[in-house]
C-alpha cells in the first residue's frame, strides 16, 4: 500500500472517529431533552387528570 493511500485510509477513519463522538454527544444531549420532555408530559397528564376528576367530582355532584 503506498504512502498515499495509507495517509487516505488514516484520514478516513480519523474523520470517522470524529463524526461518531459527535454523534455519540449529540445522542446524549437528545437523551436528556427527552428526559425534559417526558417530564413534563407527565406533569401535564397529572394537571389534566386532576382536572377532570374535578369535573366528574362536578358532575356527581349535580346529578345526585
């Protein structure tokens, strides 16, 4: 293999490496907006169910 081609082939994997450790951070911070993310959606499902017990609290009430 001449000089050439190996200097080629280094680069290569060089970028490669680069390009995966990007990846792998950008895979970490999605992680932790997704953690974010759940989150919330769980505090809006608990607002939102606590709500409409409210309503058929409501509900009962006037029907009894």
């Amino acid at each position: 293999m001449s000089l050439e081609l190996f200097n080629q082939l280094e680069q290569k994997v060089t970028d490669t490496v680069d390009a995966l450790e990007m990846m792998k951070m950008e895979n970490e911070e999605l992680r932790g907006e997704n953690a974010k993310f759940k989150e919330e959606r769980e505090e809006w499902e608990r607002r939102l169910n606590s709500l409409l017990s409210k309503f058929d609290s409501q509900d009962n009430a006037s029907a009894s």
